[in-house]
C-alpha cells in the first residue's frame, strides 16, 4: 500500500488508484441554486415575506378603520 494517496483518491484492492467519487462536492449542490446563497436562507426570507405581508396588510386594515370611525362623527 503507497503511503501518498493524493486527495480524492483511493487505493484499490489490486493497488491501482481510484477517482474517490463521493469526495466531489458537485454532486450535492442543487441543480437551480443561486451562487453565493444558502437554500435554507432563502426559504427563511420567504417565510418572513410572507409574515411580513400580511402584518402589513392588518396594521393597513386597522389605520383604515380608525380613519373610518374617526371621520364618522
């Protein structure tokens, strides 16, 4: 058995080196990611989105009823 296998690499049982398929990185990056973006990131901005829409819509809702029931007077 050589005592230098380079990195990616594994020594099979007849002593030939072998591409180390599972040491590639590739195979576990998603096919539509954005570069520079972690996915569970992105899910989070989404999900706060969609928190911060509709608390916009009821602080809209509630400003319109006070107008409402202050102009009714």
């Amino acid at each position: 058995m050589s005592s230098q296998i380079p990195r990616g690499y594994y020594e099979d049982s007849e002593g030939a080196l072998r591409r180390d398929r599972r040491h590639s990185s590739e195979r576990r990056s998603p096919a539509g990611s954005y570069p520079g973006e972690d996915r569970r990131n992105k899910q989070r901005r989404k999900g706060d989105q969609g928190d911060l829409e509709r608390e916009h819509h009821e602080m809209i809702e509630e400003a319109l009823e006070e107008f409402a029931a202050e102009h009714e007077r």
